[in-house]
C-alpha cells in the first residue's frame, strides 16, 4: 500500500520531471515540426492583403468573443481568450504547444486540447451539414 507521503513525492517528481521536458524539448520539438508541416512554396503563393486581414480579423473575433465569454461565467479572460479562442483556430496539438508557450501557460494544454479537439470536432460536423445544404 502505497503511502499518502510517497504519494506527494510521486507528485512533486512529476512535476519536476514535466517542467523539465517542458523546458528542454518544447522549442526545438516546434521549430522541427512547423519546418515539416509547412509547405513554403504554398504559402508564400497564398498571401493576399485580403487573405490576410481576414485571418487577423477572425483571430482577434475568436479571441476577444471566448475572452468575453469566459468572463461572464467568471473565467479570467486572457486564459479563456488563449485556451478556448485562440487553441480552436490553430493546427492542432503543436498550435496549442506555440500558442500556450508563446504566452508563457503551458499548464493551460489539458483545457487547450479539449478545446481544440471539440471545436474541430463541431467544425467538421457543422461543415458537412452546411454542404449539404449549399451543395445538395
């Protein structure tokens, strides 16, 4: 039977040991998976002025809409701004890895991968009932 003390000792080694992967690995894991994921080529032929302005006004929307949210059910508005706004418009995991290391609160990934995982799931199944709709 394990002890409440080696208990709290487990703990605190699991932190420790997280913070240190965290902060070791997190900048060099990004940088190797952003180069792998992007296609250079692409993108750069993509860039229009309007392109542009609208994922910046997307983004803010998203952002100040989930901040705004979050604080009239009594969240603090930049967290929920960053989890719940920022980590549904992302590419995923390794977004919510650049978004959250970025704003210096990695201890906000469990609440940006739910996020991500059911707003991407909601897109999805909002999206095939809209082409459905548009495209019959």
């Amino acid at each position: 039977m394990i002890q409440a003390a080696n208990l709290v000792l487990i703990a605190e080694g699991s932190r420790q040991w997280s913070d240190f992967m965290i902060g070791t690995f997190t900048y060099g894991i990004l940088v190797g998976i952003g180069i792998s994921l992007i296609d250079v080529d692409s993108l750069i032929g993509t860039i229009t002025l309007s392109w542009l302005l609208l994922v910046l006004v997307l983004t803010a929307a998203v952002t100040l809409g989930a901040a705004a949210g979050g604080r009239l059910v009594g969240f603090y508005p930049v967290e929920s701004g960053i989890t719940a706004g920022l980590c549904t418009i992302n590419m995923g995991g390794t977004g919510n890895i650049a978004i959250l290391s970025a704003s210096k609160r990695m201890e906000l990934l469990p609440f940006a991968q739910l996020a991500t995982r059911i707003c991407g799931s909601m897109t999805l199944v909002l999206a095939s009932f809209l082409l459905k709709l548009f495209y019959p």
